[in-house]
C-alpha cells in the first residue's frame, strides 16, 4: 500500500527495470495482458502468475507488437498539416518534410537499423477510418513524435488529434510551431518542458529551420539510443 508508481522510460533507467522481476516485466511488457484484462491469479504468487501468463500466451509476433515501452531502434513520426497554408508555403514545407524524412533514413540507416521512419502530412481528403486508426497505431508504437505547425492560427488538423495521442501516449515529443499559433492551453502544456516534450516557436519554417529541427532529432535519438 506504500508502493508509489514510477513513469519512467527504460532506455533512460535501464537499472530499475532489469532489477524488477522478471514476471512482472513480462507481465506488463504485454499490453494485452496488462490492460485489457487482469489475468485470474487466486493464490496471489509470482509463480502463479507467471504459469498464467504462459497459458494464455497469445504468440511471439503478437506479444512484439503489443509491445508498448520503447523499440530497440528510433521509431520517428513527422506530423505536420499543410493544408490550409498557401500554395507556395505548402509546396515549400512539403519539399522540406521529404528532405527531412531522406535525411533522417540516411543518418540512421534505416535498412540495416530496421528503424521506422514516417512523415505524414495532408495529401488529399480520405475517408478511411480504418487508416486513421493505422495512424493512431503507429504513433503509439512510435518512440520520438515531431510535430511541426506552419500555421499562423489553430485551424482544424489531424495533426492536432495525432499531437494529443503523441501527448497522451507520454512520448518524446519536438514540436515547432508559429508564436501564439496553437491553443492556449496546448501551448502551455508544451511549454512546460518536461516529461521529454521540447517545444520551439518560430516564424520560418526554411531550410535553416528544417536543419535545426533535424539536428534536434539526432540529439534525442543519441540520447535515447547512444547511437
């Protein structure tokens, strides 16, 4: 009862994690164990419990990717709305969003890292529920969540709901956006600077920009990764 709960990241606190018993590291390594539902255990043991776990076994792949601590290698999500920019600005930010995405997988070397590199930005109206929920999906198997908001003012984004899922799903988060653009109380949230949320204002979103936001992911990655 005087247990108090941590959040921590593991690649962070790889000491207190490794010295916690094994079983419970299974147990709450499998989101669908662990959250879903709480597995029967009358006589309240370890043992008990660890002899549940192997019966309801749901598989090796499934269990990989029910997996909700951060992955072995950098999963990196851009999420940046530009529809509602003008033509120039959007064909400009667009251009700088794949010279990103090119940068990223090449500094990484995404092939023989097996790293995840995804940009998402707003390519034509869908419909698709289903994608949405792919989306939602990979944000939470995402490790480092960029978030870059060319805007002047809020407007109606999905970007905005990924930011939110990114926030709710306690990830690493850069964020750039125009002063004063987003909601006030996001725009506090962001600001607080904790938690690994590192949130800059500025009013170009350049070349120049588009380097520092690159050089920024590299120092988490490195951080998060020593790599």
């Amino acid at each position: 009862m005087d247990a108090v709960p941590l959040t921590l990241s593991i690649t962070e606190n790889k000491g207190i994690f490794l010295n916690t018993n094994r079983v419970i590291r299974e147990f709450f390594a499998n989101e669908f164990q662990n959250m879903i539902k709480i597995l029967p255990n009358p006589s309240g043991t370890l043992e008990s419990l660890h002899e549940k776990m192997r019966k309801n076994e749901i598989g090796t792949k499934a269990r990989l990717l029910s997996h909700f601590l951060e992955p072995d290698c950098p999963r990196i999500f851009l999420s940046c709305p530009i529809s509602f920019v003008d033509k120039q600005r959007q064909k400009n930010v667009e251009k700088h969003l794949i010279g990103l995405k090119s940068k990223l997988e090449e500094r990484f070397n995404i092939e023989t890292c097996q790293n995840k590199i995804v940009i998402n930005y707003w390519n034509g109206p869908s419909n698709s529920s289903k994608d949405y929920l792919e989306v939602m999906e990979e944000i939470r198997r995402t490790s480092i969540f960029v978030f870059i908001y060319p805007h002047n003012e809020p407007v109606s984004s999905t970007s905005l709901v990924e930011l939110g899922w990114a926030l709710m799903a306690v990830k690493h988060i850069i964020a750039y956006s125009m002063p004063d653009a987003l909601p006030g109380h996001l725009e506090d949230y962001l600001d607080e600077g904790d938690r690994g949320i590192y949130h800059k204002s500025t009013t170009l979103f350049d070349e120049a920009c588009f380097s520092v936001i690159f050089n920024k992911i590299v120092t988490t990655v490195e951080k998060l990764y020593n790599r």
